[in-house]
C-alpha cells in the first residue's frame, strides 16, 4: 500500500529516444512524488556518462547501475 517507487530502474538505451526525454519523464515523476531516484541498466560507457551529465543538469537523481551484461 506505498503510493511511490522507491527506483524505477531504465533497462536498457533507447537509441529511438532521446535520453533527454525520458529524464524529462522521470525528473516530472520524482517532482510529483511517484517515484524517489531513477536507476540504469545495460548501457555502456558513454551511455552512462551521458546519462549522468544530463540527469544532473535536469534534476534527476541516479541511484543505482546494474552492469551491463554480455
């Protein structure tokens, strides 16, 4: 009976949508206290630096990374 998400995990990069929008995304529900810090999965490097410099200048807080599996 929890009205929020405590992470809401990302599990994969979407090459189809701009990260940017999905933080959007993400930045609205953490404002609006459905969910607490986002977490990723399965991206690479750069993918998760971008990631980061970008939830950063957004507003979102990153939590957690599961590592990409092979």
């Amino acid at each position: 009976k929890t009205s929020y998400i405590d992470v809401y995990q990302i599990h994969a990069w979407d090459a189809q949508t701009p990260p940017e929008a999905w933080l959007l995304t993400m930045r609205e529900l953490v404002q609006a206290g459905k969910i607490r810090s986002v977490g990723v999965s399965n991206v690479t490097g750069w993918q998760l630096q971008k990631i980061l410099m970008l939830a950063k200048d957004i507003g979102v807080p990153i939590a957690s990374l599961q590592t990409q599996s092979g």
